[in-house]
C-alpha cells in the first residue's frame, strides 16, 4: 500500500531498537496493525476497529482537551499523524470522509 511508504523500514527499526521512536508513532503503527493480527483483531467487535484502543492512546499523547497538538513538529509527529488518519479511514464507514489529521501532519512537516 503506497500509503504506507511513510516509514523507512531500516530507519525506524533501528530507531525502535535504541528506543527512539516517540510513544505516539509506535501506537500509531499498532492502530493500523491491529486489524491484521488476528489475536488482536478477533477479540474486536469488528476487524476492522481493532485499533481503536492504540489510536485514542496515541491521539491523547498527541492532542489536548481541545484537539490542539501538543507534539513537537517533528518527522515522527508528521508520520504519526498520517498513520492515524489512515487508521480513521479504514476504521470508519466507507461513506464517511475523514481528513482532519492530514492537515496537522502537512503543518507539522513545512516547519522542518
């Protein structure tokens, strides 16, 4: 999936065995992941909301109260925030749109 390109494989292992990869991006990847482990998916409602749980912890160390970002802008911010809304999507019904952590991760890459 060409979405998915986002993350440097070699880079963002190597970052997550030296434990440098922020909380938020690692519960990012395990809310779009989650569907696709059938240990976690099967004990979902749905498949396809099986990373419910990882999306809203990811989304309260990202987010305060009132939806401002608290992260600092970062390639990891911008990663994770597409990761979520690629999560939204899949996880939503499809006559739904949801776009709003896109903007956010544009905003927190330009400031690079």
């Amino acid at each position: 999936n060409p979405q998915r390109m986002i993350l440097h494989k070699p880079s963002f292992s190597s970052a997550l065995s030296l434990n440098q990869v922020p909380l938020y991006l690692v519960l990012a990847v395990c809310a779009l992941a989650a569907p696709l482990c059938k240990s976690v998916a099967s004990k979902a409602q749905h498949a396809r909301l099986a990373g419910v749980p990882y999306f809203q912890e990811a989304l309260n160390l990202m987010f305060d109260n009132s939806g401002r970002l608290l992260c600092e802008p970062s390639v990891s911010t911008a990663q994770a925030l597409c990761l979520l809304e690629m999560h939204e999507v899949a996880a939503s019904h499809s006559w739904t749109r949801h776009y709003r952590y896109f903007g956010e991760s544009v905003r927190a890459a330009a400031t690079l």
